[in-house]
C-alpha cells in the first residue's frame, strides 16, 4: 500500500508506544514529509519505504524471502538512483520517553556556535538547540517525520567516565513530559550503545536515509523508477520454432504408402586415399666385381739387440775388502773371462731362437 503524507508520523508514533503499525502488510511504502525523510525505516516486522516511488516497483525489486532485503545494498543502491540521493550509514534506532524534569548535570545553553557537530545537526535536522558542560555538548532537533532526536559528543579525555550516559539523560528532562525522544547511532560504537541502554533508551529498530548529493550529479533517474525486472526470466524456457505448414494431406492419402521405386542412396562416402610416400632415391647399380689379385706372403725377419744384463754387485766386508765365496773366480782376469763366456753362450741361445721363430711357414 501507499500510505499519506501525514501518516508517517502516526507509524512512528506507533513505534515509539509499543503498537504495531496500523498497516495491513509487512512493507509500507509512504512519500516523505519533507527533505530529511527520505529512506527506509526498519522494525520488528515491518519496513516502511519513504520515497517517492509506487509500491509496485518497490514490490519487483524485493525478494519475497528475504526479510532484510529492504535495508540491503542491492535495494538502497536502487532507492538512492531513483531519488537522485546518497545513501548514509545504516543506524541503530533506540527511544525514550521524556520526564521534563532537570536534574543531574548543569547546562548551560550554546546560542552561537560553529561546532562540527552543530552544523551537522542544522544539516540534517529542524528547530535546533544545542547544551554545553565542561568536556560535553547535547544537541536537540526535529528529524525524521518531525520527531525529536537527541546527539550528544564528549572530549575524548573525559570518555568512559559516564559523562555521555549524564548527556543522553538530560535530554530527557529538556522536553515535555511523554515526549519521544530518538537517536540514531552506528551499530559499531558500543561505547554510544551503552551510554544510551544505561540512560534509559531502548533499541526499537534500524534505518538507513538518503541524503541529498552534495554535488550537482545527483539527478533523479525518472524512467528508472517505472522500470520493473523481467519475472522469472531465468526459468523461462525458449518455445520450440514453428515447423513450415504445407498444404493439407487428405486422411486416404495420408493413408497410402508411398509410391514403390527404389530408395533413395545416400552417396557413399569415399574412402580414405592413404597418402603415397616419397618417391626413393634412386639406387646405384652395384659395380661389377673384380677378381682381387691375390698378394704371396712374405715373411718378415729381424734381430733384437741382446738385453744387457748389468752386473751383480759383490759382497763387500766391512773394510770393504772382497768376500771369497767358494766356486767364484778370484781375480779379474778370470771374472772377465767368466762373463765372456756366459754372453757367448746368452747369444747362441738368443740366435737359436731366432732362427727358430724366423723358419717360414709350411
């Protein structure tokens, strides 16, 4: 469905008490009440959509299975090229209700002031009003749908000592009693989370808002958003293609076999040539064989020269005079002769087998 304008504010209202939202399904498609409400809003079984776009289309780009298809980046990547906007982070929701009493820290009230987180909030935020005390800041404005939400910063050097716990408290007894009062915070910083859950706020859901582009590209694509997805386009088999009609066939000649006649042939299929190898080199004719001249063996003789033998030292004694030994010559003369004839003898053994080895063969 596509609810009015004036209606969101009734579904946060909603929200925030405890009730579920006056719809008849789980996703709600509503056109945003103004700039700083563009997004889309999660809670406990139901999302609402806040952009202008119809349901239809909202419904074509969803996964019917998917419960957290709606804050998705496929979707917001979608939303935020239809509207012509940037997606912001995806934060936590938590709510209290306010008391209107003050009591705990001092505040003192910042009418003049070009704090960062100051101008943040006139950015995103209506009517407003920021409270000082030492090491702190709290921030209050109108939001999303004209509710009040409430940021607080503390100095990093008095981090973890409860001062942020104090600052979200406060917030509380600023506003009439029975007043919402909402803030957003990144799902990582836990040490915010605590700080809040200690303060009294409880978490009630998620969102994500589309900001405005700060640079001039951030035109809408208009016919994006009439554009709708081919459904079940992956399951769609091709039809078979139409065979050509021919002119109609009575039922007796449908009936008849055909005329006899020889079958049609197939050509056959030619065989395979197997491919002829290289032509040989030719051969040359082998020579004629000639008769070999047979060659008569001749012998070859020749002498060795005689090994000389050199001599046997002799027995010296100790005043290296000669030892007589019986049966060896005792003067020169005689071992001259001695060797003489043992060379004649070497000789004619020598010359002997020489002419031994040197006879022809028969």
């Amino acid at each position: 469905m596509k609810a009015f304008v004036a209606e969101l504010a009734d579904l946060l209202r909603g929200v925030a008490d405890g009730t579920p939202p006056p719809t008849d399904s789980e996703l709600t498609v509503v056109l945003p009440p103004d700039e700083r409400s563009v997004g889309v809003l999660a809670f406990p079984g139901q999302h609402i959509i806040v952009a202008d776009v119809s349901a239809e289309w909202v419904r074509s780009w969803l996964p019917a299975d998917d419960l957290g298809a709606p804050l998705g980046p496929p979707f917001l990547t979608l939303l935020s090229a239809v509207t012509g906007r940037e997606i912001g982070t995806i934060d936590a929701v938590l709510v209290a209700r306010a008391h209107g009493r003050r009591r705990g820290l001092e505040l003192a009230e910042v009418t003049d002031s070009d704090h960062p987180r100051i101008a943040r909030a006139r950015r995103h935020r209506a009517d407003v009003r920021a409270w000082s005390c030492p090491g702190g800041l709290l921030v209050l404005g109108r939001g999303v749908a004209g509710r009040w939400e409430a940021a607080v910063e503390v100095e990093p050097a008095l981090r973890g000592f409860g001062l942020g716990r104090g600052l979200f408290g406060a917030a509380l007894g600023l506003l009439p009693e029975g007043e919402s009062v909402w803030t957003q915070v990144a799902p990582g910083n836990a040490a915010s989370l605590r700080a809040l859950l200690a303060a009294g706020y409880h978490p009630i859901g998620a969102e994500a808002l589309l900001e405005p582009r700060e640079t001039d590209d951030g035109e809408p694509i208009e016919w994006f958003g009439s554009y709708l997805p081919a459904e079940d386009w992956q399951d769609d088999e091709p039809e078979p293609a139409e065979a050509p009609t021919s002119e109609p066939v009575s039922a007796q000649a449908a009936a008849e076999p055909p005329l006899a006649g020889p079958p049609p042939t197939e050509p056959p299929l030619a065989e395979p040539v197997p491919a002829e190898p290289p032509p040989a080199e030719p051969v040359p004719a082998q020579a004629a064989s000639v008769p070999v001249e047979e060659v008569p063996f001749e012998p070859v003789t020749f002498r060795l020269p005689p090994i000389e033998t050199p001599p046997k030292p002799r027995p010296v004694t100790a005043d290296r005079g000669p030892i007589d030994t019986p049966g060896a010559p005792s003067s020169t003369e005689e071992l001259a002769a001695a060797e003489a004839e043992a060379a004649a003898e070497l000789d004619a053994d020598e010359d002997t087998e020489l002419a031994e080895r040197d006879e022809p063969l028969s």
